[in-house]
C-alpha cells in the first residue's frame, strides 16, 4: 500500500557572512554561529568575506561562490540586512538574482522577511538607511581625517601607502610601489592593473586586490592625495626597473582593445 503522504525536504539554507576587516575573525565567527542555530537540522552551507560593504557583491569572492552554487528554493540567509550590502544598486541587482532563482532572503534580525510587497518595500528602506548612514558617517570622519594627515599625524584607519611610526605616517615602500604602478595607468582597466600588481609581488591590505579598491586609488591620487609619495618613489632605481617592466601590461591592453573591436 502506498502512502498518500509524501515527504517534503526542508529548503537548504545558504548562511552568508561579511566582515570590513581580516582581524574580524570573531565577528564572522558569530554570525556564523547564530546562522547555524537558526538552521537547526536543514542542510546549512556558510561562505563569508573581508571586505567593505562598499565592495559590490559581484566582486566578493565569498559571495560569488555563493551564488554559483544557489539552487531553486534556496533561503538566502544573513544576520542583518546591511551584512549583504549597504547600496540600493547592490540591492536591487541581488533582489533580482534570488527572484530569478524563486529563491529568498532571510534576516534573523527580522528586517522585512517574506515575498509580499510590503516586505520589498521595507527591505529597500533599511538598505536605503543604511547607505545614507554610510554615506554620511564617510563624509564627518573624512573631514577630520584630511586635516589630521595634513600634518603628518595619524587618525583612524591608516591609508594605504602609508605605515605608523610614532604616531606619525611613513611611507611604505611596497604599498607606495603598487600607488605609483597605479598611477602610471590611468586609462588602463582596473583587472589589467590587478594583475600587473600581482606580477610585481605588490600585495594589497586584505586577501584581494578588488576592482573597486583599484579605482578608489586611483581617485585619490587624482585629487592629489598621492603627489608627495608619488613624487618621493617615482624616480628610485627600484622602481624604475619595475616601470620598465610594465611595458607588457600597455601591449596586452591595446590587444584586448583590438580583439573587443574585430
């Protein structure tokens, strides 16, 4: 005799977890723990990122693994809303993404959960909160900031190129190499870049040189940030030699161009 009941598999849950910093281990380490308590006995896989919220999700190589694995019926799982992104673009592109799949977003805290429109509506004001939030705790520190480095003192996060000596900012020479590479490529495509970087052992902060983080250099030493660093490396034996090597990265660009127009 066949049973009329037929056993119906719980959704699996994909946990997502993000972090600004590397030395945030404790805080993926929470969330994480909170999302599997949540899960209970569904089938849980957990990716996480270092990386500004900033940083789109098409970039964040967590992410990206995420998605590529995301399956119809999928529970798009994270702690709050603004551990996915604190961009209204970002949001709307992933909004389309989990649609497409019939797939949805979970959020422990319980900003905006479901599929009516009500809870679309109120996901897209807690993301918009949380842009304007950024957006406008950016603009006071930056204030701050600039006057401070003006003076050579340090305050906050030390920005790239540079290292702390007695409360003071020091160039540092690596980071000040991979400024320099930057700014002799100004119309080169931010991968191409990347990967002259690479080529020349010229690390990043974190764990991956971000398109993104390429193009905030690349601002700041358009608005002048640079120019004394740039200035002070520029002409070194080292990094003359280096220059001299980075003819390969033009030729490749000028190649791919060609190829993008035949």
């Amino acid at each position: 005799m066949i049973s009329s009941k037929t056993s119906i598999n719980p959704p699996r849950v994909l946990a997502y977890a993000r972090a600004s910093t590397n030395d945030q281990t404790h805080t993926i380490a929470a969330q994480l723990h909170d999302l599997r308590q949540w899960a209970q006995d569904r089938h849980c896989c957990s990716w996480f990122d270092y990386c500004s919220s900033t940083v789109p999700i098409s970039e964040r190589p967590g992410f990206t693994n995420l998605f590529s694995v995301m399956q119809p019926g999928d529970i798009l799982a994270v702690t709050r809303l603004d551990r996915l992104t604190r961009s209204m673009p970002d949001f709307i592109y992933l909004d389309s993404l989990t649609r497409k799949l019939s797939c949805t977003i979970y959020c422990l805290s319980g900003e905006g959960n479901g599929t009516t429109p009500e809870s679309l509506m109120i996901r897209q004001i807690m993301t918009a909160f949380a842009e304007y939030e950024r957006r406008l705790i950016s603009m006071r520190t930056s204030r701050i900031v600039a006057h401070l480095r003006s003076q050579g003192r340090v305050y906050g996060q030390i920005p790239y190129g540079y290292r702390e000596e007695n409360h003071f900012l020091i160039p540092h020479q690596s980071e000040s190499w991979a400024i320099c590479v930057i700014s002799l490529c100004p119309d080169i495509p931010a991968r191409f870049i990347r990967d002259a970087l690479l080529s020349l052992n010229l690390k990043p902060r974190g764990s991956y040189w971000y398109s993104t983080s390429i193009r905030r250099l690349r601002e700041s030493i358009h608005s002048g940030s640079y120019d004394r660093l740039i200035a002070q490396f520029i002409s070194t034996v080292p990094f003359r030699d280096a220059r001299d090597d980075l003819s390969w990265l033009e030729t490749r660009w000028l190649h791919s161009r060609s190829l993008m127009r035949t």
